[in-house]
C-alpha cells in the first residue's frame, strides 16, 4: 500500500514542489516513511510508502518509463504480475515491482491494461504521449483514491486530508447530504462539493483539461459457469478462496484478522490457519480481534468467535462495541476531524480502546469478512431465482422451486408466485425511486436531488435483456461498495484493508454460476456451507443468521431521548434549510415511542448534525459562519 497525491496544472503553468508538500503533509503520519515526488513541467506526482506485503518493498514512489513516456504512482497489490509479466515478455518479475509491471502493461496494453489487472489497487497514471491523465482503483475499490477536477488543475489524493478540509473556502456537497440522509447510495459523492471518489471498476481521463468516466470490470457478470454436480462447483469455489486468502495473507508485515461470530470472518481465518500448517503444523498463525456486544443476547457473538479460538487454540483481542456507549454528541476536533459521517464523542475513545487491545505489534493490513453475505447467498431471497424462470417461460420449474420455498417459509404457493410477478415488474418496469420511501423531515430540495441521483442510477433501459440475479447481484455488489471500513478512515491509525470475499475471480465466478448453486430453499449459502465443512466449525457453519440489530440502536435513542431532542431543537441541518426541524423532532418522537420505521434515517440524520458540528470545532454556529459552508 501508498499513500499516492499530485496535481496536474493547465497547459503553461508548471507545478511546484511547495504545492505537492502541501498535499502531502496532513497524510504523512500514516506512511511508513518519506515520500518521493516528480515534478515534470505541468505535472507534480507523489508518493508515501505504507509497507505491508512483501512485494511492497520494491516500490520506490513514482515511476517513469525508460523513455520517459509515462509516469505512475500505484497504491496496492497486483496478484497477477507473474501472468502479466509472461504476457509482455518481462523477465524475472520477482525482482520488479508492481508499479513497473503496470507500467509496462499501459505501454502495452494502453487503456485496456486496467481490466487485465487482478489484485486491490489504485493509481495515477501520467501519459505524456497524449497528454492524458489516467486514475484509476480496482473493480472493488479496496484503495481509496479522491480527486477534485477543474478548469485550471485536476487534483488527487489517496485520503480526503489532501485536499485541507477544515478551510473555509469549502462546501458541503448537498448532492451526497441528500444521499447519506435519505438513506440512498452516496457513488462518488464526498461530503464537499467538487471533491469526488474514483468509481471502483472505473478509469477516468483527463485529456486537454475534459474529464472522462470509463468502466474496465462491470458487476453485472454475463458469463456462466454450467457443472454437472455440486462437487465440481463445491471444488471450484474452495480453490477460488484458499488463493483469495493466500493473496492476502502471504509473507509481509503483521496482518490482524477480525473473527466475529459469523461465518465470513471465521471462514476466512479458519482457512488462512489450513494454508499456514498444512506443510509445517506449528507454524506461526494470525492474531485476531473480535468486536462483541454482550448487552442482549441475540447480539452477542461471544460464544460463536470462543469456538473458534478454542479450536485453533489462540485467543485474540476482544473488544466490546456496545451500541449503547454512543453518546449522541459532536466530536471534540481539536486534535482531528473525522471527515466522514458516523463519529460521535466516543468515536475517538473506541479507537483508543481498539489500539490498546489489538495494535501490540504495528499491524499493518485487516484482514475483513464484508461481502460473504452478499456474494454468497446470507439472504434467502428466492425472488431473483424465480422471477429468472418466469421471464424464461419456465413454468414448470417456477411451480417446483415456487412450492419449495413456500414450503421453508410456511406461506401460500399463490401468494409466493404472485410476490414473483410484483418482483419482476418492478425489477425491470419502474425501478425507479418512491417518494413515498423518503424521511418526511427531509427538505423539498434535498428530497428532488435523491430522486434525481437514484432515477439515473436506475435507469430501465440498461436491464433490459438481463436475468434477474444477475442485476439483483450487481445491486448487492454496489450496495457493499458503501460499506467498505477503510471508506471511513480512522484517526489514530489507517490500516490497510483486505477483504477476501471481494476477490476478483472467485466473485467473477460466484456471479456466474446458477443461482440454486448459492441459495437453496431452507438453505442459505448453499455453495459456501457444503464446500467449507472440512474448514469452518461445524457450530459457526450450521449457525442461524445473526440476530438483525433493532433493538439496540432503538433501545440506544429511547436511552438519549434528551439529548437528541437538544441535539435537533438547535439543528445545523434544520438552520442550513437541509431538513425541516420540526418534523424531524417529531419523528424523532415517534422512534422514541417504539415506532421503528425511521429509526435508520433517524440515526443519519444525527450523525450529518454531530459530523457538522465537529467540523465546526463542536458549536452549533449558524450556516453562515466561518468553516465549512452549508448553504450553496
């Protein structure tokens, strides 16, 4: 991993070393080291290394060709360099690095170079054939990459600090405030007007100061793979996952795995232990942190996590995430800002907590089980599978697996087709945003962009000629894009994120292959539980889905009842004209009451308060004041 940054002037002016020093210098205490730099006439490029993998000691900061053509600066790991570097004729690639290996592909390969590359990365890459700037992450989006475009330069940087959020020339972005409040995917939006995230699976290009959006992997995988038994699938998805573990587990610096009580994160350290000792039995295994929440029950993933401690015999670090330690009040950002919503005042605290429980010995990378549940069938959502029959004019089969699974959930076959039929139409005739889903306190204004993002998003025409699981798995797939931790930095440290499950090929492949292969009736994650039975404890493999957590969060508001009530009678969002305050009060008073159908958006609207009065230094000043402005 890196830490990438530069700016690319207009044609004329020339970038200086005081402007890339200013980029660079609130991301430096996160790097392992001293950043390189290249300064090029108009163009100015960064990088800081972050050593976390063994192949990450190659790298160097930004690299140029051997004639001076192309100029690069990479964050992350190619998995596939030794493919790579057999197709373009590259001797030894063990000895070369990753950024030297990608570079040759663009002078192979151009543009299409991106799609060959399989592994977590981002880069920026600078043609000076055609005077175009290339930025790119992978098809995941496993490493952050920000920009700002305009007129004059076009900006980047691995982190938001690069970009010195706490000036007071900043705007917020009412485009993602009515995204984050109204629930909806954020995309590219960041909280500051301008600012942008690059797409995951995306390239963008500046040629002669326009920028361009272009797509080198698409989640709506078209391809199928067709076995004739469950063992070959069953094999094919274990090969799949120990080479997606063992990419991210291999030599390097310390790697922390999160094991929680499910069977994701299990599985995932489960296998990494196979790979280490099945050639040498004692040989050294991951340390592991587990988050747990013993206040109910249903919630509570100790018992789940101990077996699996107890059967490799290490028991980690454990930390307790209690919902009901949220104290609904603003960050104190004297010594830093969260710069994305979802910090409170123990938010800091949380993280002094995990740093003193779990980074004894300078963890560099988190191993992460997000996205198991969407790849791989965690919901037993049979409506993609039966409304793919229907569409086909299989009715027969859409009778069977229809009666199948009316029989798991003890409802009426007439009743589950006719859910079918109301799945399929609004799939592909009105996918579009309801009105009727928005909060009520939500301004009209606010309320007319979310509609307006989502509609574009959902656009009939592009689903048209698409099976059902498959625009029902890309779905699931954007929607993990916004989940992702690393998208919501830390203060005290930034760890590398790696995250098995969202492996290029075996995702390539989970998206291609029969929908009953992945979710059988009364059997969810089908594929997952049959192949991994030798790996993961039969308790956390045969385990119930964990518990969906309401009553926490409810039981959290009702507790702090008072302070939220403050906390909106003096709102910045109601002031800021991004909310109306009174109806926002009400709701809140119905959550109070037991009603649950706002308290998600109920919580988002708290954390955009708390987010902006910790850019404010904790006050509730008025829109107008000095800081980040509220009103466009």
């Amino acid at each position: 991993m890196s830490i990438l940054y530069g700016v690319l002037k207009e044609h004329g002016i020339a970038a200086t070393a005081s402007e890339l020093q200013r980029l660079g210098a609130d991301m430096q205490r996160y790097a392992t080291g001293a950043g390189l730099v290249i300064l090029d006439g108009r163009l100015g490029m960064g990088v800081q290394p972050y050593l976390s993998h063994m192949r990450s000691t190659f790298e160097r900061g930004p690299v140029k060709s051997p004639q001076g053509r192309y100029v690069l600066s990479f964050d992350g790991r190619l998995d596939n360099y030794e493919s790579l570097a057999e197709e373009l004729r590259v001797k030894h690639p063990e000895t070369l690095s990753d950024s030297q290996i990608a570079l040759a592909a663009f002078a192979r390969w151009g543009e299409a170079c991106f799609s060959r590359f399989v592994g977590d990365w981002a880069l920026a890459l600078w043609s000076e054939t055609d005077q175009s700037l290339y930025l790119s992450r992978d098809h995941a989006g496993a490493r952050s990459l920000y920009y700002r475009h305009t007129q004059c330069e076009t900006v980047w940087g691995t982190y938001l600090e690069a970009f010195h959020l706490t000036d007071d020339t900043l705007q917020l972005s009412h485009d993602y405030a009515a995204c984050y409040m109204a629930g909806r995917q954020v995309g590219d939006l960041t909280p500051f007007e301008g600012i942008y995230s690059v797409p995951p699976a995306h390239f963008l290009k500046v040629h002669k100061g326009v920028l361009s959006r272009h797509q080198h992997w698409n989640s709506t995988v078209m391809t199928t793979v067709q076995y004739r038994t469950d063992t070959e699938y069953e094999e094919h998805f274990l090969a799949l996952f120990r080479n997606s573990v063992e990419r991210r587990s291999g030599p390097g610096e310390p790697i922390l795995a999160q094991l929680s009580g499910g069977m994701d994160s299990t599985a995932i350290v489960c296998m990494s232990d196979f790979l280490r000792r099945r050639k040498y039995p004692n040989a050294e295994i991951l340390d592991t942190v587990s988050f747990y929440d013993d206040s109910e029950a249903s919630l509570n993933e100790r018992p789940y996590f101990s077996i699996t401690e107890a059967r490799r015999g290490k028991v980690g670090a454990h930390v307790n995430t209690a919902f009901s330690q949220r104290t609904f009040e603003p960050h104190d950002g004297s010594g830093g800002v969260y710069l994305m919503p979802g910090a409170d005042s123990f938010s800091i605290e949380q993280e002094r907590r995990l740093h003193s429980a779990a980074w004894k010995r300078d963890y560099r990378s988190v191993l992460s089980g997000i996205g198991g549940d969407e790849v791989l069938g965690g919901v037993p959502d049979p409506l993609p599978e039966l409304a793919g029959h229907l569409l086909s004019g299989n009715v027969s089969q859409l009778l069977r697996r229809s009666l199948a699974w009316s029989l798991v959930d003890r409802s009426p076959l007439v009743g589950m087709l006719w859910r079918t039929v109301r799945y399929t139409g609004g799939l592909y005739l009105n996918p579009g945003p309801k009105e009727i889903d928005l909060p009520p306190w939500l301004s009209q204004s606010l309320r007319e962009r979310a509609l307006r993002i989502e509609s574009v998003k959902a656009m009939v025409p592009a689903r048209i000629g698409i099976a059902p699981h498959r625009i029902d798995n890309s779905s699931a797939w954007w929607f993990v894009m916004e989940t992702l931790p690393h998208l919501f930095p830390q203060l005290l440290v930034r760890p590398e994120y790696r995250y098995p499950f969202l492996d290029k090929d075996l995702v390539s492949f989970l998206f291609s292959v029969p929908r009953e292969q992945i979710l059988r009736p009364g059997r969810r994650r089908s594929l997952m539980r049959r192949a991994l039975i030798n790996i993961v404890p039969h308790e956390v493999l045969e385990r119930r889905r964990k518990a969906f957590q309401l009553r926490a969060p409810l039981h959290a508001v009702q507790q702090a009842s008072e302070v939220l009530e403050g906390l909106f009678a003096n709102s910045m969002i109601a002031d800021a004209g991004l909310v109306d305050g009174d109806k926002l009060r009400h709701s809140l008073r119905q959550t109070v009451e037991g009603d649950p159908k706002w308290w998600h958006l109920i919580l988002r609207a708290t954390a955009f308060e708390l987010w902006l009065r910790s850019m404010r230094g904790g006050s509730g000043e008025r829109a107008g004041d000095a800081g980040l402005r509220l009103i466009a």
